[in-house]
C-alpha cells in the first residue's frame, strides 16, 4: 500500500514538473513568436520548442531502459545545434546577425558537449544521476528538464534568429560578441585548467589558476557569455519578444541557484569539508566572481 501511494506520488510530481516546464516554454515561445517567422501557420519558436523536449524525450527511452546517463549532456549539447539549425533554416534570415548568433550557438555547443562526453567517458558515471536512474518519472524529470533548459536558454537567440525584421549590425552588436567572447575564453580556460589539475592530482579540489580567482569559473564564463548572446539578440527584440530575454536571468537562475554550484558546493564540502586546507580555500575565494586571490 505504501509503495504503491509512494509510486503515485511520484508520478503526479513528475506530470506537475513535465506540464510546468512545457507550458512556461510555450508562454515564451508565444511571446517571442510575435513578430517571428512561421512555418505552416505555426510559429517558429512553438516547433522549436516542440523539438527540444521532443528529443529529450525520445533519447529518455533508450538511457531509461538501459539505465545509463553517458549520453545526457551529448544529447543536451546537440540539441542545442538542432533546434538552432532548425531555426535558421526554416526562417532563412538574410542578415549576418542571424547567422552570427547561430555560429556561436554552435561554438559553444560542440566545445562543451565534446568536453563532457569525454569526461563522462573517463569517469564512467555521473554521481548526479545515481539516485534518480531506476526511477522512471525521476529520469524522465531530468531529461524534461534538459528540454526545458536548452528552450530557455536559447530562446533570445532563437527570437532575433527568426525575426520578419532584423536591424542593422551595431555597436551593441558588437559588444554582445565582446562580451561573448570573453565568456567562452573564461569557461574553456577554466574546464581546461580543471581536466589537467584533477589528472595530476587525482581526487582533489581545484584551487589553482582562475580557480584561484573563483570556486566556479566555468560557470561565471556561461553565464558571461549568454549574456553576450542577449546583447546580440536585444537589438531586434520588439513588445512581446522582448520576454525572451529571461534567457541569460534563466541562465543565472540554474547555475547559482538549482543544478549548477548548489550541488558541486555540497559534495565538496561532503568531500573536503573537513580538511583545513579547502575550508580556508573557500573563506578566501569567491564562490562565483572572480578576484585576485588573498596573499
């Protein structure tokens, strides 16, 4: 009786959190949809939105049954490139903005899926999913989410992508690309400094480098660089689309807040907590901005 109360429960918050998730994506998909392309009578953004919970789900079936997570985050990444893809083909812009836009998606998309196929392969197993694989609703929550979280941090991209009216290329552009930029140097500095520290020194914390400088890095660089991707974007944006700019907020949300340094920060310190060394790591480097290390 108690199981099967228990297995109810968790089917009807996994409905909850799989009917939230796509109607916050359709409510942005229809705000950014005005002024959009469409194909068919549909907009754009809602078949974009289609594809990228779409695949999650599709790729959900097979990880599920074969209770494997090895291939989360490659899906995630190319997902990213799809629906981008996508985006641009069924609208065929004729400004460079658009093409621009879809080229860093990509940039950004292939680097960090490469990087953590790779890391998974090496590890061999992805500690964030131990818990929730045998379950059914749980695993499906977690590639819903990922749907979710591709849409969502795409959709500015996706809104300037497909607009009916693109501006000219401006100075706002141009510091978007700056600032761009500047993002993806400091996440892939930072994932690179990481792999070579832990493969020296196997099972310990990072605090060399911009690990220094920050307990999270990587993350500061996405988010960095999403915001550069919101500058690029915001030049085209009008009335309603202008509510695809939760992108980058989106973007924060997650990394500080949900998925991102909530969980490395309690494994850390469940790992290194009571070593002297890390506590006075952690009371002298920033959790996410990063500064000159204390002397």
């Amino acid at each position: 009786m108690a199981q099967g109360l228990m297995g109810f429960q968790r089917v009807a918050l996994a409905a909850g959190v799989i009917s939230g998730a796509v109607t916050v994506a359709a409510v942005v998909a229809w705000a950014g949809g005005h002024g959009g392309a469409q194909t068919g009578g549909i907009s754009i953004l809602f078949s974009c939105a289609a594809i990228a919970f779409g695949v999650q789900w599709l790729a959900f079936v097979p990880a599920y049954l074969k209770q494997t997570e090895h291939y989360y985050d490659l899906v995630g990444s190319l997902t990213y490139m799809l629906v981008t893809g996508f985006a641009l083909f069924a609208s065929r812009p004729n400004d460079g903005r658009s093409i621009l836009l879809a080229l860093l998606v990509f940039i950004w998309a292939s680097r960090l899926g490469s990087f953590l196929f790779r890391r998974i392969q090496n590890a061999g197993s992805d500690p964030r999913f131990d818990e929730i694989k045998p379950s059914a609703s749980r695993f499906l929550i977690a590639w819903t989410l990922q749907g979710f979280w591709v849409f969502l941090t795409l959709c500015a991209a996706l809104a300037a992508i497909t607009t009916v009216k693109p501006s000219p290329f401006g100075l706002l552009d141009a510091i978007g690309l700056v600032v761009w930029a500047t993002g993806f140097a400091i996440e892939v500095i930072a994932d690179l400094q990481k792999s070579e520290f832990r493969a020296a020194n196997p099972g310990r914390y990072v605090d060399t480098g911009l690990w220094a400088w920050s307990r999270h890095p990587n993350y500061f660089g996405e988010i960095v660089l999403w915001f550069g991707v919101a500058l690029i974007a915001a030049s085209t944006l009008v009335g309603w689309q202008w509510a695809t700019m939760i992108s980058p907020i989106f973007v924060i949300v997650l990394l500080t807040r949900v998925s991102g340094i909530p969980l490395l920060e309690k494994r850390s310190d469940e790992r290194w907590g009571d070593e002297e060394g890390y506590r006075r790591y952690k009371d002298q480097t920033p959790v996410l901005i990063p500064r000159p290390p204390r002397q």
